[in-house]
C-alpha cells in the first residue's frame, strides 16, 4: 500500500483503502478504523523520529561542537546535510535489496532466457 504514507490525511487514505479489494471485507467507515489509522500514522511518525535521530548519533561529524561550527561556518552544517543525505539513500537502497531477497541462481536466469 504505498500510496498510503504518514503524511496521508484519513479521507484520503479512506479511498485509497476502498479501491483496494485487499480490504473489501473492513468496515472501512467505522469510527475505529479511522482511530486504528491515526494510530498508525502516530507510531509510523515516532518511529521516523526515532530513526533519524539514531541516524544523528551515528554520524561521526555531529559532535558537541557542531553547533558552535555551524554558527561560525555555514559550511559544516552543509557537510552534515551531505552525510545524512547520502546515509538516508544508503539505507533505503539496503531496504530494497532486503525485500528483494537473494537473486536466483545463474543456472535458473540461464533456463529463463531459453524458453524465450
């Protein structure tokens, strides 16, 4: 369900969810499955915050002088954003390869190509 994000306010999200035929069997207008929604978006939301800032305490050019940097010099708070961009994109591509699972064997990619 991927058009259903966080970010997706409950009327919205209700429609997406009633095209879906996965959720034909939910009374998708009941007052609980909206507060079951809000819920989910409040934990989704918590558990972004509490990623990021595990992210923040990772990243090796965060210090106690930072903040002291980055008032001195725009430049550190530059180099942070380029770090965690890059760590963000680093991870999200480790999530796709997670989900994808190991690639098939070569001799299963080879019988493939032969009954094109």
């Amino acid at each position: 369900m991927k058009d259903v994000t966080p970010g997706t306010r409950w009327r919205d999200a209700k429609k997406i969810i009633e095209k879906d035929e996965r959720f034909a069997k939910f009374a998708i207008s009941d007052r609980k499955t909206e507060r079951d929604y809000k819920e989910w978006v409040e934990e989704r939301k918590d558990a972004v915050l509490r990623d990021f800032k595990e992210l923040l305490k990772e990243t090796k050019i965060i210090t106690y002088r930072s903040l002291k940097s980055i008032q001195e010099n725009e430049q550190h708070l530059k180099d942070i954003l380029a770090v965690l961009e890059r760590e963000r994109l680093l991870e999200q591509y480790l999530e796709e390869l997670d989900k994808k699972g190991p690639p098939p064997p070569p001799t299963q990619q080879d019988a493939e190509r032969r009954r094109k």
